[in-house]
C-alpha cells in the first residue's frame, strides 16, 4: 500500500514538471531570416500595425451610420374626462412620423465617409512602407556589424599570427623585446575592439526583434549580404513622377481633399432643413345625457402633418465656413507633400549615384593596393627589411580603410532603400 502510494505521488511529480516545461517556449534551434521573410513577419506582427489595423472598425462603423435612416416617431395621446366628471369622455390619438431627409444628405455623408475610409487606408499602407523602410534599415545595420565583427576577427587572427613570429624571432635574437610588447598591445587593442563591435552587432538585433515583433526569446540569424549595384535606368524625372503616382502618404492627402470637397457639400445641404412627415389617427368619445338616457358618440378621424424648420437664424453658416476651412487646409497639405515626395526623391536619387561613385573607387583601387601593401610589409618584417612599427601602421590603415568600405557599401545600400521607400517601389518593379 506504501509502495503504490509513493509510485502514484512520484508520477504526479513527473507529470507536474512536464506540464511546466511544456509551457516553456523552447526555441530548438536558430531560425534563419532572410529579408523578405523579415519584412513580411514585420508587417504581420508589427505592434504599431497591428494595433493601427483595428481602427479600421472605426471608419467602417461611420460609414455604416452614414447610411442609416432616421428612426420613425410613435406618437400616443391619450386624455380622460374621469377627474372633470365626466367619465365617458376621452380622446386617444396614435400617430407615427419620419424625418425625410432632403437635398440628397444621406448620398452626401456617404460620400464623406467613403473618403475618411480611403484616407485610413492609404494612411495605413503609408505606416507600412514606413515599417517595410525601418525594418529594412535595421536589417542592413545588423549585416554591417556583422561584417565589422569578422573584420575584427580577422585584425585578431592577424595580430596573433604575429605575435607568433615576434616571440621566435625574439628568441633567436632577431628583435628586440619591445617590438613584441608593441605586437601584444596592438592585439589587446584588436580583442577591446572586438567587444565593442559584438556590443554593437546585439544592439541592432535587438532592435530588428523588437521592430518585426519576434516573440522574447527568439534567437534567430539573418540571411543576407549587401546587395550589388542596381542601375539607375530612369531619369529623375521618370522617378519623381513614379513617386507621386505610387506614395501612399500623397494618395491620403488626396483623399483627404476629396473629403473636404464632400464636407463643403455636405455643409451646404445640410442648411436645407429636414422635413418631418407625420400620419395620425384620433378617436374622440362623446357623452351625451338626454332626459334620464346617457349615450356614447365615438369619432375617427385620419390626419397628416408637415413640419420643417423655418432656417430664419441658423442656416449652417458655422458648418460651411468650417468645412470651408477644413478644405483649404488640405489643399494645402496637398501641395506641401507634392514638394516634399519631390524633393525626397531628389535627395535619395543623388545618394545612391554619390555612393555609386565613392564604391567604385574603392573596389577598384583602393582595396586592392591596400591588400598587396599589408602583405608585402609582413613579409620585409620577417625578413628584417623593416620594423615592427611599419607593419602596425601598415595593419592600422589596413582595417581602417576597410572599415570605411564597408560602411561605402552600407551606405550605397541604404541609399537605395531610401530611394525605393520615396518612390513607394521597387526600382525593377513596382510593389503594391
């Protein structure tokens, strides 16, 4: 009885810590991201989307409302002679009404609400191409320092090798201490840097996380290199006029103006009073007395009302002058955002020829020079040609001067990704 008693409580035991583990997120290996998969998870998952997404319900509901009729009026009297003594009579009156509205205001608000919900969504594929723009950005941040990381690496690698040649020519008597002792502080300087760079490298991917929405916890790696040149085959004008067929943000603005054209016409309809229609039937019942005799008389009697404001004072002059303003104001706002999709494109168009420019050189004399000058050094050192000091130097150029390539072909990259976030597409095709 002991025995079962223990099995069962060890099993309970078992099954506990089970159920605990399986609660646990366990992430068996790394995931590999490459960037469309982080700009769609991005897009997906995204808190500022996500949330922003369910105001769509909103407009959907106002447009709802602008489509609704006024409900009908039930209108009962009801009067007794009961406390004037005479209890036979009474009057009862039931009547129903409806408020007609004229000059077309449904058709008209519909309008309005038709364009508050274009707005919305071309408010919010503008949020996306911001997103698609930022998620991008980070994601190149992270490959830069990735690639910053493995050039450190590689200084490491260099340096050790080095410090490995120093101490068997020290002790064949080929050099002094010192030049040793220079090698090891140039290779604690190389691992201090290493870790400044692998500080850097876990910030960017903390923010990609944070920005696509990955769940705590996630570890996960990216797929990707800095991608080759993409030629610029339009004009600036051709682009200019791409990007104000295609943002987004203008579109919103257009709608924007069209609502406020709708308002105006709304407004202005909307100083022509409604007219309230009413149908009413009263019964009214009569007593009448005759020597000792008392009768009853029931009437029926059918009637109609119109009713309508008399727009003497108020004809909605508050309400045109506002939607007035509220059009101007967009109009406006139109024309600023034209100058600035214009003037955005201009900015991201010389970028990417600039950086063009700049990398070309690189790769085409400066990289390679500076790789045969770094290896041709190493080898006088370990002839005795040179010292120690022209090798450090000739490192210290080296990795400098690579370092600013790479941040040449980051910087060519993020040109062009600025370039297709103003054009709201891609170069080689455009992206709904």
């Amino acid at each position: 009885m002991e025995k079962n008693l223990r099995a069962r409580g060890l099993l309970l035991v078992v099954i506990g810590i089970v159920s605990v583990l399986s609660s646990v997120p366990i992430w068996a290996a790394e995931q590999t991201m490459s960037l469309p998969m982080v700009i769609e998870y991005s897009l997906q998952h995204n808190g500022d989307l996500q949330s922003f997404r369910q105001e769509k319900g909103v407009f959907e509901a106002g447009k709802v409302k602008a489509g609704l009729l006024p409900n009908p009026t039930l209108n009962v009297d009801a009067g007794t002679g009961a406390l004037t003594g005479s209890s036979g009579e009474s009057t009862l009156s039931v009547g129903i009404s409806q408020e007609v509205m004229l000059a077309g205001k449904r058709r008209k608000r519909l309008a309005v609400a038709e364009r508050e919900l274009d707005f919305y969504k071309y408010h919010l594929a503008d949020k996306e191409r911001l997103i698609r723009e930022e998620v991008t950005t980070v994601f190149y941040d992270v490959i830069l320092a990735e690639q910053r990381l493995a050039l450190a690496d590689r200084s490491i690698t260099l340096n050790q090798k080095l410090l490995e040649v120093s101490k068997a020519r020290l002790a064949a008597g080929d050099i002094p201490e010192l030049e040793m002792n220079l090698v090891k502080v140039e290779l604690a300087r190389s691992e201090a840097s290493r870790i400044d760079v692998a500080k850097s490298l876990n910030q960017c991917q903390e923010k990609l996380a944070t920005i696509t929405g990955l769940p705590i916890g996630t570890r996960y790696v990216i797929s990707g290199i800095f991608q080759s040149a993409t030629t610029l085959t339009k004009t600036l004008a051709d682009l200019k006029q791409l990007a104000l067929a295609q943002r987004p943000d203008k579109k919103a603005v257009e709608s924007e103006s069209g609502r406020g054209e709708a308002g105006v016409r709304l407004a202005r309809a909307e100083s022509i009073p409604n007219l309230t229609v009413g149908l009413s039937v009263w019964r009214d019942t009569r007593s009448l007395k005759i020597g000792g005799l008392e009768s009853t008389d029931k009437a029926y009697t059918l009637g109609m009302k119109l009713s309508m404001p008399i727009p003497v004072f108020d004809r909605n002059q508050a309400g045109v002058q506002e939607a007035l303003a509220r059009q101007s104001s967009a109009e406006s706002r139109l024309s600023i955002t034209i100058r600035n999709v214009e003037r955005e494109v201009e900015t991201a168009y010389a970028s990417c020829l600039s950086s063009e420019t700049i990398l070309s050189l690189y790769k085409a004399d400066i990289i390679p020079q500076l790789e045969e000058n770094l290896n041709l050094t190493e080898e006088a050192w370990r002839l005795g040609e040179v010292g120690i000091l022209a090798v450090i130097q000739e490192q210290k150029k080296f990795f400098e001067v690579s370092e600013n390539y790479l941040m040449a072909l980051y910087n060519r990259q993020i040109a062009f990704v600025k370039l297709d976030s103003a054009l709201a597409t891609e170069i080689n095709g455009e992206r709904e």
